[in-house]
C-alpha cells in the first residue's frame, strides 16, 4: 500500500474505504459481510474509512466492525455534518454527539461540512456559530481535522478553498471530470494550498466500469495490456500527487483485493504513454453518446440569471452516456442545495451566454431541450422543499 500525507504529516492510504455501500440484506446493512471486507482492507493496509450521517446504517455499522475487532485505534474515521438539515448549533451538537454513539468513538479524525455548495451557505453557517463550534471541538481534540466535500463549479470550489483555514477538502474527481465538478484546476488550487485532497466517485458510481458504451467496453477486451476499467481509472488518480486519498465504496472480498492490487503500485509516474492514449480512447467512445459538445470551459459565465450553464449541459449529456437517474441526481446537488439556485429553467433567453461560447453552441434552444430531462415535477417538488426549508 502507498501512502500519502496529510496536512500535520499523517500517513493517509492512497485507497480510501468509501462505507456508503455496504451490502444490504433486506432494510439493514449485511454487517458480517462489511466486516470481512473492511478487516481485510485493513490487513492490506487501508486506514481511511468515510461514512456519513444521512448514509443509512453505515456509521454504526462501521462503529460496531471497529469496535468488534479493538482497532479504533488503527484507523482514521472520515464522517460528515448534515448542515442543510440544521437549524441551529444546539442541532448541531445534537447530531455530532449521536455520530460518536454510532461510531462508538469520542473522536472524529477527518469532519466534514457535507456538501457544501457555496460562500452564503458557509456565511449562514458562521453566523449560527460554526467556526466557534468547530474551534472547540478542535481544541478538545474532539475533531482531528475539518474539511468539507464539494459538487459544483471550480470557480465557488475556489472561493470555498479561501474562505476558512480548513485542514483538507473531498471533490469528485475522475477522468470524465477533469474539466467539471472542482476539476483539475480546482485539484491543482487545493494543492497549492497546502490542502490535501480527498477522491469521491472515481469510477462516478461504478459508471466508468458498468455503463461504459459496448464501444469503449471493447478496447478493455482487445487490450494486449488486459487493464481493466476500474484499475485504469484509479491508476489515472493515483499517478497525480495532488491526490491525497482515493475512497472506493468496496463491497466484495474481490473487489477489494483488485482495488488493493492497483493502489499498491500506486507510484506517481507509473502512468505510461499507453494508459494516457486507451483513457483518451475510453473518452472519445463516451464522448460520441453527448448530445450537447460544451467542454466546460466557462466562458458563457455568469449567466445574469444565474443558471450554471456548464453544468447543465454536463448533467444532460449524463443522460444520454450514463443514466437519468444519476444525471438528475447529481443535477439536484449542483443546482438546487445553494441559497441562489441554478437551474436551467431560470434562463430568460437573453443571449449573452452565445456571444462568447468558442463552440458556437446554441446555448438558449440546449437549455430548452435539457430542462424538459433534467426538471421533471418530482425535480421541480424537490427544489422547492428545497428552498422553502432552505437545505443549503
């Protein structure tokens, strides 16, 4: 196992134990099973577990495996505030008191604010007290390190980078995101920082392994190299020393052995010139299932409406490459969990956006044809709750 370090010089395993994905046996985790494959995870020398307060069961189930087995001590536990369901601090503690019972700890090593979207929903934050909060608990040693996970645009992940001394950070990241989500500019910014960055979604939900188009899944099969997608995409992140720590949601013995297997030649530089060609080839076969050919580049922002143009076209392309659901998933995340929302339906048709696209997109009739995918009335539902109950 390689590993890397954190902000005060830990040594983080550069695979990632991702618990949102324990095996469920009818409406509670497998417990047994999670318990065989984080112990052997362990054993191969992974000591980075994420779970979270909203993933179902998977903070007492990890709690109780570690607890079972005597190794609290031996790992480092990554888990995460829900702030768009607080109201106040007095909540707040409320919920971090209840993840300590589940994790069966007194300590959090790596807390985060769980997606956080944006400056004003930090700003609302600070205001009810969180800087207060989190400068005691880390003075009592009841926090180790405070972070945040992020899904959005570069430009606020950067801005969120700034605002607050925080000790590390959690993006999506992938080869298919490297210009979307935080990106790579928004990778290389952390770094520079001095913040250690924290992988979710390498393989976006197992989507660059099973939802790969038939075209790209017959250039793994005619490979004389026999690399298979998940240990390309993870080789991809391993090779980048701004990567601190890759989390994989593994939930089979073999799944993580294979996953074990890649990390431990995890050494930066090993990326030949032919894993960099069959990436770009894995991406141009995804790429031909697009319906809409914005590369992300951001120069028909701001929009004077404020929708996120860029990350409208993505989620709908995700529609057509990946799945609806997902797409629209992820849709939600980034449009609809901030204080000034983003949706597409918010565009007025002024044209602005076109003047300055480089691909000559007609941008106004795609944000038509992408709301009509991306906004069904359960989305249209969720976002008001959303604002009315100001989950952001």
């Amino acid at each position: 196992m390689q590993y890397r370090k954190d902000r005060k010089g830990n040594d983080i395993s550069v695979l990632g134990f991702g618990c949102m994905r324990f095996t469920r046996k009818g409406n509670n985790i497998d417990i047994d099973k999670a318990e065989k494959e984080v112990m052997l995870a362990m054993k191969e020398g992974v000591n980075y577990f994420d779970t979270a307060y909203v993933y179902p069961g998977s903070e007492a189930a990890l709690g109780e495996i570690l607890h079972r087995n005597h190794c609290r001590d031996k790992v480092y536990i990554a888990t995460k505030l829900p702030h768009y369901l607080i109201k106040s601090m007095d909540g707040v503690e409320k919920m971090f008191q209840e993840e300590l019972k589940r994790l069966k700890t007194d300590y959090i090593d790596y807390y985060l604010m769980h997606m956080l979207t944006d400056v004003a929903t930090w700003e609302k934050l600070k205001r009810q007290g969180i800087a207060e909060w989190i400068e005691g608990k880390m003075k009592s040693g009841a926090i180790r390190n405070i972070g945040f996970s992020y899904h959005g645009n570069t430009a606020m992940f950067r801005q969120l980078v700034d605002i607050y001394d925080w000790d590390f950070c959690q993006i999506q990241y992938n080869y298919m995101d490297e210009t979307s989500q935080a990106g790579r500019e928004g990778l290389l910014y952390a770094n520079k920082k001095g913040l250690p960055v924290i992988i979710m979604e390498p393989l976006r939900g197992g989507r660059l392994v099973n939802l790969l188009p038939q075209s790209a899944k017959k250039l793994f099969e005619e490979d004389p190299l026999e690399r298979t997608p998940a240990e390309l995409a993870f080789r991809w992140l391993f090779n980048q020393p701004e990567v601190t720590c890759v989390l994989s949601g593994m939930n089979s013995m073999e799944m993580v052995m294979e996953n074990v297997k890649t990390a431990d030649k995890a050494v930066v530089g090993h990326f030949s010139q032919e894993d960099e060609e069959l990436v770009e080839q894995v991406k141009a076969e995804i790429k031909k299932t697009i319906k809409v050919g914005c590369t992300g580049c951001g120069y028909c922002m701001p929009c004077p409406m404020g929708v996120d143009i860029p990350v409208t076209f993505r989620c709908y392309n995700e529609i057509y490459s990946e799945t609806k659901f997902g797409a629209r998933k992820e849709y939600l995340q980034c449009t609809a969990f901030r204080q000034n929302q983003s949706s597409a339906s918010l565009c007025k048709g002024c044209g602005k956006c076109e003047q300055h696209c480089p691909q000559h997109i007609e941008i106004r009739k795609e944000l038509k044809n992408a709301v009509r995918e991306l906004e069904p009335v359960p989305f249209k539902a969720a976002r008001k709750i959303i604002k009315l109950l100001k989950l952001w």
